[in-house]
C-alpha cells in the first residue's frame, strides 16, 4: 500500500476514475455536480456506478443530477445524519482493479486544492479489502438510505419536465409574434427563528418566511406569485400542441453553489429583522438595536428549483403590443410588459404611463403634457392631432 499526502489528490484519482471500463463505487460525503454530471455519463455508457453520500444542502444539485440520470447502472445510496448516519469515509474502487481510499471528497477542492491523504491499494489482496469496506458500508446502511419520494424534497427540479403541457391555442395565430420557455434558476429557503434579547424585560423576537432567491441576479425576490409556484406546482409530465414551435432557453445560475446560496439569504434575513427597541434601567428608557445572530436561523426547508416561465409577445394592433409572462406549471399569469408604441422600448406594465385621450400606454420619455392650467398625458400620436 502505498500513500499520497498533498494538494492536487485528483493526479491520483482522476486518470483511473475517468477511465473507468466496468464499474465504478465511491463513497464521498461532499459530491461536486460537475463531477455527478461525470458519474451520470459513464452509467449511460454502460458502467455500474454505486455511489454513497450525504443529504447536505452543499449536494442537493448533485442528487437531482444523478436521480436524472435514471438507468439501472447508476445506484445512489444518500443517507441523513439524522435518521441513519453522517457518512465520512472516502473510497474510490474502480473496475475492480483501483481501490484508493483517504480524506479526498469528489469536489473541485478536494481534488485539487486542499492537502489529502490517500492511501493507494497495489496488489488484489489491498483492493480487496477496501473492496469489502465499501460493501459493508453498502449492506449495512441500504434500507436505511433516502427514498426517491424523500429525495424529492430536496429540489422541485423540472429539467426533466420538457416540454410543458400548457398550450395557449394555436401557436400559428397572428397576434402572437413570440413564444419562448425559459427555465429560471431560483434557491428557496423557509426559515424560523426565535429568541430572546435584553433583561428588563425580556423581549421576545420571532420570525417565519419564505425565501426566494435569483440564481442569475442573486437577488431575493419577494413575490407571492413566485412562490406559491415553487411552493405548490412542481411538475413532473408535460405535453405540448403547438410542435415544438417555441424556442427554449436554460439560464444557468450565477451563483456557486448551495453554501453561497445560504449566506446570501441569511445576510438579506439579517438586514430585515434588525430593529429597534426600548429597555428600562431603573425606571428610564434605553434604546436598543437587535440584531438576529445567524446562528438562531434555522432552515426548515431548502431547494433548488427550475422555474419554466413562458415569454409570450402578442401583436394586435400597432399600439397593442405587449408581451405576457405566464408561470409554465400553474398557468397564472405572472406579469406583463408593454411595448412604448412611439420608440418601441420594452417597459413593466406597472411604469407605462397612459395617454388619457387615447388610452394606449407609453413610456416615461414619450409621454407629453399638454395645459397651463388643467395638464393633460398625451402620447406623441395624440399631441400631434391636438
């Protein structure tokens, strides 16, 4: 047996994990997606790939991807620490004929940056053994790993949901210039705390909410709409009329992972729970600032869901043009944008501004006053008749 202790531990898993011939079995705790994106690739080639890991949020990408995959060659063990156990271990055995095991995660950093120890099998007689450790980690913790329906709470994912059932009519009518599905990467967090703060008297705090977060401008987005969509509509099963005639688009989030994901949330949480209150100190009035610890957060429930959202541009006549944004699993309509008819810029319906003799709705550069004394919007068409 021989050993590696340095940065850059993926020199020694990489070229045999990526070579892989028959089969493929790890254990790792913290699963990077880019790698279960690998793992999934080489199931559908064939390879068995077992896999052993833990439900934490910093793997809940990695555990849609794999369960995507679905094909008999992969098999995904997760377990939770607090039903089963928090899994530690570090094992790489492949084809039968490598068996690395040691403190190297299958993550960028693990396998690249942070300093491991491996310990590297070289005959039958040492790949056997870490062959056997795997195996008894696997029979022993089986029936109590994560079903698929627990899973499934992990992530309202519906990247596999393609296409979507909802059909506006003919997609050949006229009046409809545009149709786009857009998947929109969002992160949800539910969140409590409770405590309490000062001495005379105690006061107590408290809060509870919900939580979205853009994926792609990594702002929180307060929106009922929104989040009852995440909430209450995932979707699993979509048929669509109109074939194919929409163009499809996948936004990839900016953000890096889970862990960023939550420290962003608990920034904004922080900021809006932060506040003022009196205390009394022998009969006279203190100020004071609360400000929640972020160690009193608890997340009650977190994801990372692909909300479809279809982009639909509807022409009716040459002031009426507008385009509806529709929520793709509940169908509610979720916003709307109008086109200014003078310079055609595309604006949120809730700051068009309406001409008050014609009715059309134009931006805030093309509206018009016209009057000394009772001031009239008009849009340009209708100051130049007037």
């Amino acid at each position: 047996m021989k050993t590696y202790c340095d940065s850059n531990a993926g020199s020694q898993i990489e070229p045999v994990l990526w070579n892989a011939r028959e089969s493929v079995w790890i254990i790792s705790p913290w699963l990077g997606k880019d790698y279960a994106e690998r793992l999934a690739s080489l199931s559908q080639k064939g390879i068995e790939v077992r896999i052993i890991t833990s439900y934490v949020d910093f793997n809940i990408e990695s555990i849609e991807i794999l369960k995507a995959a679905k094909n008999t060659n992969l098999r995904l063990l997760v377990l939770d620490k607090e039903k089963a156990a928090f899994i530690h271990a570090k094992i790489y055995i492949v084809d039968n004929k490598y068996g690395i095991s040691g403190s190297a995660n299958l993550t960028f950093s693990g396998l690249n940056s942070s300093i491991e120890n491996l310990s590297i099998a070289e005959n039958q007689g040492e790949i056997q053994k870490i062959r056997n450790d795997f195996m008894n980690i696997w029979m022993r913790f089986d029936t109590k790993s994560m079903s698929n329906r627990e899973l499934s709470g992990t992530s309202h994912s519906l990247r596999d949901a393609l296409p979507l059932s909802i059909n506006f009519g003919d997609i050949d009518q006229p009046n409809i210039a545009d149709k786009e599905l857009v998947y929109h990467p969002y992160y949800f967090f539910e969140f409590s705390f409770r405590v309490s703060a000062g001495k005379y008297p105690p006061v107590l705090f408290e809060n509870r909410g919900f939580v979205v977060l853009d994926g792609v401008t990594r702002q929180i987005i307060n929106d009922n709409l929104l989040s009852e969509e995440i909430n209450h509509h995932s979707i699993e099963d979509y048929v669509l009329k109109n074939e194919a005639k929409y163009r499809l688009t996948i936004r990839q989030p900016l953000i890096r992972d889970f862990r960023e994901a939550r420290e962003l949330v608990l920034d904004y949480i922080i900021e809006e729970n932060t506040e003022h209150y009196t205390q009394y100190y022998r009969g006279r009035p203190y100020d004071r600032i609360f400000v929640p610890y972020r160690n009193i957060v608890r997340f009650i429930k977190s994801g990372f869901v692909r909300v479809p959202i279809w982009y639909i541009e509807i022409v009716e006549t040459e002031s009426g043009h507008y385009e509806n944004l529709i929520l793709g699993a509940s169908g509610k309509k979720w916003t709307e944008f109008v086109y200014c008819p003078d310079c055609q810029k595309k604006i949120w319906i809730n700051e068009a501004i309406t001409c008050e003799r014609c009715g059309i709705q134009v931006c805030h550069d093309c509206i018009n006053e016209k009057g000394f004394v009772f001031k009239k919007k008009l849009c340009g068409l209708c100051l130049s008749k007037s």
